[in-house]
C-alpha cells in the first residue's frame, strides 16, 4: 500500500549553534531600540527574523512510502494430548476460522506452523514458535495466537515476544482428569523375593478423597484387585518367580466424566536376577584338571562355592593320623539332607562312590535333581568301576549309563577333537563356540583331547560327540531340574592352551548357567521387547524346520498373526509397529512372551486436561487472552481486531469476544520530494526591501 505525506522541514545553510548566536546578536541589537521606542524597531525585528529564517533553509517535502502489512503467527498443537477425543477436529475448525478471518485484514499476514509430536520432551511450542519468530521482523509482529490444550512443557521464565499472546483452548474449563502415577519402580529384583512398588491414583481438577479399585495383572495372569486412596501413595508388592523380565500392568479404574482413560493405566518392567549363585563342588581323586573347575567358579563373583576334595578314600589305609590328612571332616549329613537345597548346582568332578555317600543321600540328591535343582558331573575311568555313581540311586536322573559289553575298555583311549553336533548346533549351550566345526562333516579347530568314556545315552540331547560319534556331553532335563554329563576328564587341556587350546571357560561357563535356569540360554524360548515403538519378537529351538507363525494380541485385545524370519542357530525375529501403549502378548503356540510399551510420551499424557495455567505468565505478560473454543461442532472463535501499540488487545468473552493484534504501522520510504520555501533569490530581496524601508521610517 502506497501513502503520500507532506511536512515542512528544515536544512540550515550554517550551523545550528551559529545561527543561534546571530539570533541572540540579532535580540541584544533589538533591546535597546525597543526600550527607547523607535520608529524602525519593528522593522529591524523583521529583517533580523527573516535573515534567520533564510539561513534555516525552510523545505516543503513529500515523501512517497509503501506500507508493509503485520504479521500474526497462528501455531497449532498437533501433540498426543490435543488428538484426545473431538480436540483434533476442534482445533483444526478454529484454525481454518482464524485464516478466513485474517484473510480480511489486509493490512494483516497470518503465518502457520504446527507444533509436532515432541516423544519423552513432551510439547515443545514455545521452541517451534521461536524457530518460526525468528524469520519475522520484530517491527512488524503483530501478535501469536496458539490453538492448543495448554499442555506445553517448554514456557520460558520470560515472554519471547513483546505482542501480545493469545491461546484458544478446546473444550470448557473445569475438566477433570483420573491418572495412575508410578511414584517409584524397581528395575530388578532378586529372584524368589518380592519388589514393592509406589504408586499413587490421583484425580485432578477434582476436590474430595475417596478410594479407586487398582487391577494388578502380572505377565498376563489373572488380575487382582485393590482399594487405592486417592491422593496417597499405594505399596503393592510383586514376587519374583523367575529371570528375565516380568511385566506388570496396572490399570486404574475410570472415573465418570473424565477427559479419557489414557493416563489411567501404567506398565513396569522388572528384571529377575537370581541372587549370589551357592554352587557345592566336591572333587574325587586328585587328577590335572582338578583345579579347573574351582578356578571357573571362583572367577565369577556372582557365585559362592563350596569346595570339597576327598584327598584319600576309606579304603586306603597308610596308618597317617586323620587330624594330619583333612581340615575337616566332610559334613555329609549337613551337605546332602539338611542344607542341599540350598545349593543352586552341585557339581562332581571324577567322584567316585567309594562308601563315603550313602545311598540315602545319593537318593536324596536325585530328588533334589527332579525337584528343581541342578547336577552336573564330569567323569573319568571311574564312571565305567563299581563304584560308579551310574550304580547307585543316582544313576536314575543320568542321561547315559557306561556302555555294557564283556571285555571292552571303559575308557577309549586315543586323540580327537570334540564334535558339535546337528542338535549341538543349535542348542545355546553349544551354539557357535570359537573353533567349532562350521557343519556336521567339518571337523573343528579346537584342540585335542585324549579320553572319552564309552556311554549309551539313554535321554536328553547329546550336543558334543567324541570320536566315532560317541557322546562326550549330554544335556537332559529330569522333572523340574536339569543334568549335563561331560564323558571326559580332558577338558583341562584346552584351558592350558594344548594344541591351539579351546573355549573350555565358555563351555563350561555356559553348561552351568543353562543347568540353573539362566534366561537367555533357555534351548525352547520366545521373548518379545519394545523399542522406540518397534516391538522386536526372537524364537529360539532346537527342533529343525521352518518356525510356526506366531500369534500377536494388543492391549486393546486386537490379534493378528505374523511369520518369522529363519536365522541361523535355531533362531528366529520378526519385527513390527507397537504403537499401543499397554502389554502386547505374544505366542507361538507353546510359549508365550509379554512385552511392555509405555505411553510414548510421559509429559504429555501426565495431565490430560485442557488447561491454560502453564501459558498464564506468558498471557499476563503480553496481556493477551485465553479463550474456551467450546464443545460445539463450530467452534466459538473470537473476532480478530487491530489495535494501537499501548491499547487493550482482548475484550469480551465466549463468540461475542475479541482478541487484539497490534498494529505497527511499519512502511518504508520509496521516494522524498523537497521544495525551499525561502529561496536565495527570494530571501536577498525581502531583506534589503526591509532594511530600507526600515532606515526610511527611523531617518524621518
């Protein structure tokens, strides 16, 4: 918009402080002649004022300028919280009712911008307006109006702006809203212990206290119930049954009337960690790898071992004092009856049964076994004696039993390499350790050993064969609890490093976790886990062939199905969105795995009201207005009017009110067009006219 304005303005031939000096000449000359009231004074006044006003070079000037419009910045929420319930559609209608209203004033642009959804930060309005306010002319800002729910986690202490800030909120005031809020939430726990979670439900915009009914589901079983106080924090306490993670859904009941129940439920994820290992390790006659198994299980510091080594047997008898050959007496009764379910495994290193276990006890270790527990042995010649353990009670929980035949030699002497088998190969225990052979023909790269002991294994999976496919280690589970059988006493080689040496600390490492239950060593397993909204489902087994589809139900109790993608090991993945927040279940017909996702962002679901208490600083130091849009299909938009810098900039309320924008009245000047009023072929004349005219009148 083009404007012409004209003014009178002033360009001094001389100095300023000159002219003034001649003007106070100019008045000290003038006194004397108007104290003695002479004829030409009045004259002489005139002369000495029109010679100055000459030397001050009066200009008529026009100046021709081109007004630039204001700019208004409309910023829309798009968060979380302002897509609950009919918020989207309100916000969209007043915003296409805002820019129809702006179109009108044409001394107006109304610049958009949407505020995204901010994750874990939460509404980031204020920056993405600071971001957009940044390529605006602040002599040109007439004013920011954000169409939000008022959930905005970035206020600045101080306004980014000096226009007024205007905020149009759906919905009504005085909204109440029911959250459930985990006060604090163990990441671990100790397996067989419980965890206390703190937890507290809350209804806000709401006075009074009473009590809410809290369900309590733990990886998808049956929910509990509980009476939660309002206001208060709860205690809810959590066993621990196993490792790996356990699930937790809360949900708190609705309350009539509420905003929506988003915010009502809440999913924590504890890990299961089992508690300092007791593992009992009792060694028979001495022999060179006697020390490796203490040395694996000392370096674990999660692991408490109690060691025991029969230094000689009952039968030898050299007449040497028995104070002299023992610290202690071995505390059978105390080790195998009264404390032997204490021990997370029980290992025996080339034990033979030489009278010192009754078969009481040795039963009582076999129930031990099917109870739950965990046994591994490792053998040597004597497995194949009389006094093997595969003779006595025990024999009944081993997976092999020294191989029977008249004349053959228990022990087959001779080198080789142990061989991972087929099963082997995908079994966790086994699967790709260093050196191993890449297939079933291959041979491995490990070093050799020299003594295996012939066995028929009668149960389990044989994971490591010995040479001319003779087991070497059997894995079996026997009722609740587990047993592994190493058919050698040659292990110790690889841990010396003979013939290029062996992953012997992670076999046995391994072999020991997977007898106790370890999670991620679990043979048939299926976990699921949520990462940034992206659910990521693992299958492993030993079975061959491909792996079934799987089964995927949603919090909202929506299923689907979905195949898995082989991998190499047993092992299978599949990846999908998990945008529900809540517990997914998963299953592939015999297992089934729970995952949590969380509400993808915490700041904004904390409080799903709409609200302007977060932005009142800010309106109160711009003096704009907050404005309820209503519940009406069409929304109650207030008008849009110009104001003066300094004026009122809201007034009203409801669809009769107004929001102001300041109007700058910034422009820029195209083109100056100057005329002297007092031209020097005008000014000489008019001053000698005068002087004369002057020295006439006073020479009569």
């Amino acid at each position: 918009m083009t404007q012409a304005l004209a003014g009178i303005d002033f360009a001094p031939v001389l100095p300023l402080w000159l002219i003034a000096a001649l003007g106070v000449v100019a008045v000290l000359a003038l006194v004397p002649a108007f104290l003695r009231r002479a004829r030409g004074a009045a004259l002489r006044a005139l002369v000495f004022g029109l010679l100055l006003l000459a030397l001050g070079n009066p200009r008529l000037v026009e100046e021709t300028r081109e007004t630039r419009p204001d700019i208004a910045l409309l910023v829309v929420d798009r968060s979380d919280s302002a897509r609950i319930g009919r918020r989207a559609a309100q916000l969209e209608a007043a915003r296409a009712a805002v820019e129809a209203r702006a179109a009108r004033l044409s001394d107006l642009e109304l610049r958009t911008i949407e505020v995204p959804e901010g994750g874990n930060q939460g509404t980031r309005l204020f920056a993405a307006a600071e971001r957009a306010l940044a390529e605006i002319p602040r002599a040109r800002l007439a004013g920011v109006i954000a169409l939000t729910d008022g959930q905005v986690h970035d206020v600045p202490a101080q306004s980014p702006v000096a226009a007024p800030f205007h905020a149009l909120l759906p919905g009504r005031p005085g909204e109440v809203d029911r959250r459930l809020r985990v006060v604090e939430a163990p990441g671990f726990g100790i397996v067989g212990k419980s965890v206390e979670l703190r937890v507290a439900v809350e209804d806000l915009g709401a006075a009074g206290s009473g009590a809410a009914r809290l369900s309590i589901r733990r990886d998808g079983a049956a929910p509990r119930i509980e009476s939660v106080p309002l206001g208060r924090e709860h205690r809810i306490a959590i066993p621990i049954e196993r490792g790996g993670p356990t699930v937790v859904e809360l949900a708190a009941e609705a309350r009539p009337g509420e905003v929506s129940e988003l915010n009502n439920r809440a999913v924590v994820t504890i890990t299961g960690v089992r508690d300092r290992l007791r593992v009992l390790l009792v060694s028979g006659e001495p022999h060179a790898g006697e020390r490796t198994w203490r040395r694996l299980l000392k370096a674990d510091p999660g692991v408490d071992l109690v060691h025991f080594t029969i230094l000689r047997p009952p039968e030898k008898d050299d007449l040497t004092p028995l104070n002299e050959l023992a610290l202690i007496a071995f505390p059978v009764r105390e080790l195998f009856q009264v404390k032997l379910r204490e021990f997370d495994l029980v290992v025996f290193d080339r034990f033979a049964n030489r009278g010192i276990l009754p078969p009481a006890y040795l039963r009582n270790i076999a129930d031990y076994v099917r109870g739950g527990g965990a046994l591994l042995l490792s053998v040597g010649p004597e497995f194949a004696g009389p006094t093997s353990l595969a003779a006595t009670p025990l024999g009944a929980v081993l997976p092999a039993r020294p191989a029977a035949g008249a004349g053959q030699p228990a022990a087959a002497e001779g080198a080789f390499r142990p061989h991972v088998t087929a099963l082997g190969a995908r079994h966790p225990v086994t699967e790709g350790l260093t050196g191993a052979n890449p297939d079933e023909a291959a041979e491995a790269r490990w070093g050799r050993w020299y003594r295996s002991m012939r066995a028929d294994a009668r149960a389990g999976a044989t994971v490591m064969e010995a040479a001319g496919g003779a087991p070497l280690l059997v894995l079996d589970r026997v009722g609740e609890g587990r047993v592994a059988l190493l058919l050698s006493d040659h292990i110790w080689l690889w841990s010396r490093g003979h013939d290029g040496g062996g992953p012997q600390a992670e076999l046995l490492r391994r072999a020991a976790h997977w007898l106790m239950r370890e999670p991620e060593l679990e043979e048939e397993d299926l976990t699921a886990r949520i990462d940034a909204g992206q659910m990521t489902v693992q299958r492993r087994s030993v079975e061959p062939g491909p792996p079934p589809e799987i089964s995927i139900t949603a919090p909202d109790g929506g299923s689907r199905r979905q195949a898995l993608e082989s991998g190499a090991g047993g092992h299978a993945t599949a990846r999908l969105p998990a945008d529900q927040p809540g517990v997914w279940q998963v299953s592939d017909g015999r297992r089934t795995a729970f995952a949590a996702a969380a509400a993808a962002n915490p700041p904004e679901v904390a409080d799903l009201r709409a609200d302007p208490a977060r932005l009142a600083p800010i309106l109160a130091a711009t003096g704009g207005a907050a404005r309820w849009l209503g519940e009406a299909a069409e929304p109650a938009v207030p008008e849009l009017r110009r104001v003066a810098p300094g004026r009122d900039t809201q007034g009203g309320d409801g669809r009769t009110g107004w929001i102001g924008l300041r109007r700058n009245g910034d422009h820029t000047v195209t083109g100056i067009a100057a005329m002297p009023l007092l031209p020097p072929w005008l000014a000489l004349p008019l001053v000698l006219g005068l002087a004369v005219l002057g020295w006439r009148r006073e020479g009569r």
